[in-house]
C-alpha cells in the first residue's frame, strides 16, 4: 500500500476514534441561539453562501480556514464534532470536499446532508467532473436556492427569514454577474487569454469568453504535479499565443510561475482567488469580494493596466 494511502487511513483512524469519545461525551446542541440550526459548511465559499441566507438565524460553522487548500485537507476531530452536533451539512461536492465522506459515514449524524454539485450546471475537463462551479455567479445563485430549501426544511418557523435572506442575495449576485460580464465584453478577445496554477477558472472562463491557454499544474486538483516537460511545452504555448501575464493562486506559492513567466517573457500578475476566499477583513473575505477582486486582477494583467473595470460593492 502507497505511503500516502498509509498516512490518509491512519489520520481518518484517528478521527473516527475521536469521533466515538465525542459522541458518548455529547455534542453541541443542534439548534442555535437564533433559535435555526446549527449548519456545518465545508470550504470557504459554502460557508459564506449559507451564512448569506441563514443571516442571523442559524449559526454556521465552517471547516476549511481561508487560504487552505481543500485538495490536500485532512479531516480532525473537531471536524467530527461540528458534524454530529450539526443539523445540516453543506458539502460542495465532487473531489474537492470528498474528504468529508468518511466523517459523515462514521459520525453517527442524521444531519440534512446538501451537496451543492448536484444541483448546478457542470462542465467536465481532465476526464472528470471540475469542481470549482461556484467561479460562474449563475451557479452560485442555484446553490444559493438550495440551501434555502435545506435550511426551510430543517427549520420551518426561518421559511421567511431564509427566503428574504436568499432573494436579496441572489439580487446582488446578478448585478455583479451582469458587470463582470460587460467588462470582460470591453476587452478584445485576442486579449482574454489565461494561464494560471491549476484548472479550477474554467467556469468563470466558459461564463465570460475567456480562453484557457493552459496551467502550470495541468489538472483539477493542485494534488497533481507538472512534469518538465509539460512545463517547457506551456512556455511555448504561452509563447505563440502572445499571453502577457500568468496569474498565481493565492492558496498556492508563485516559484514556479515566476520561473515560467521569465522563460516565456510574461509578467506575473495578481494572485487569485481558485479553492479559497481570503482571511477576515479583508476584500476577498467574502464570495462576492472574491469575485471582484479576481475580476479586477485578471482586466488589469489582460490589458497591461490600461482598463478599470466599475463593479458594485
């Protein structure tokens, strides 16, 4: 058995086996001092799309911290005890998060379980389902509607709180989908061109006609490797294609990128928001924020500066 196997069982024993002492000990109580639930959310965006319609309702704990990497995460047993003591689980789905399968499966939970992949509008890549559909605004929005549905069924007494909360949300997310999209509209095709880490932009790619000319990590997950060879042959890519900045993720370091960019004589431009928002406080700590700031990096590194592009707050 591969050592990493060895390691990822040995760590999944351990929580399981924290997992048995928490619950014979109890759990945190199911229902929050708003008198709605406790919901558990598993990576940043879905923790800030169901605090966004639970408002102050329900209280929503998030696993994954800002900046981490849900590719590569780990469950603790803190993460079991969230679970047990949740009423609902909202998972993003697909590869990124399934981390929390075996957690669910052992918690001894009867928590309302929402995977938000299987109600959006997917697109395949890397002979696989990619993961990162909150990157198109329009998948947001139906996400955003299904976690109102869990949280009215969890929670009958919030059906108006949830409903108003989700309305107002699903307001702001087109207004920022419909200013994205005229900014990107402004800027010559030939000039919307992308290269990043790993494949996690491509629906916000697809939503708004930018071409994907190739990543460092050639992949869905930042798990995957680039081999020298397939770094040589996106720098030549990068090369015929006239690309002039390659965008770094900020979940990630910019080594490599940095060597690329010097060998395909590229700038390197402002990191990104791909797998996580960023930390409190600041402008990306939020899905909405990160929207905006990804949009802003990528017009400024397309153009050379010479655009702004007006987004609403």
């Amino acid at each position: 058995m591969p050592r990493a196997r060895r390691s990822s069982l040995a760590v999944l024993a351990a929580v399981l086996a924290a997992a048995a002492v928490l619950v014979a000990c109890g759990s945190d109580p199911e229902t929050a001092a708003g008198g709605g639930p406790v919901v558990v959310a598993t990576t940043t965006q879905v923790g800030d799309l169901a605090r966004a319609v639970a408002g102050r309702r329900a209280d929503v704990r998030q696993i994954l911290a800002p900046n981490a990497d849900p590719h590569a995460y780990e469950p603790r047993p803190s993460d079991v005890r969230a679970v047990t003591g949740a009423k609902v689980v909202v998972r993003s789905g697909g590869a990124l998060d399934d981390w929390l399968t075996g957690v669910l499966k052992n918690a001894g939970s009867d928590a309302r379980i929402v995977e938000l992949i299987r109600a959006v509008r997917t697109r395949h890549g890397d002979g696989a389902v990619d993961p990162h559909w909150w990157q198109d605004p329009r998948n947001a929005a139906i996400a955003v509607g299904r976690i109102r549905d869990a949280l009215i069924a969890a929670d009958p007494g919030g059906r108006a709180a949830y409903t108003a909360n989700a309305a107002a949300y699903r307001a702001r997310l087109r207004g920022l989908d419909r200013a994205i999209a005229a900014c990107m509209r402004a800027i010559p095709a030939r000039e919307r061109r992308l290269v990043t880490d790993h494949d996690a932009l491509g629906y916000y790619a697809d939503r708004y006609g930018i071409e994907v000319i190739g990543t460092v990590i050639p992949a869905l997950s930042t798990q995957a490797q680039a081999s020298a060879g397939e770094v040589a042959r996106l720098v030549r890519t990068i090369r015929r294609a006239g690309v002039t900045t390659i965008f770094p993720e900020h979940s990630a370091g910019a080594k490599l990128e940095r060597a690329i960019a010097r060998d395909a004589g590229a700038r390197v431009g402002e990191p990104l928001y791909a797998d996580s928002l960023g930390p409190p406080g600041s402008a990306s700590a939020t899905y909405l924020g990160s929207l905006r700031a990804n949009t802003r990096a990528l017009v400024a590194g397309f153009t050379g500066g010479r655009t702004r592009c007006a987004l609403p707050g």
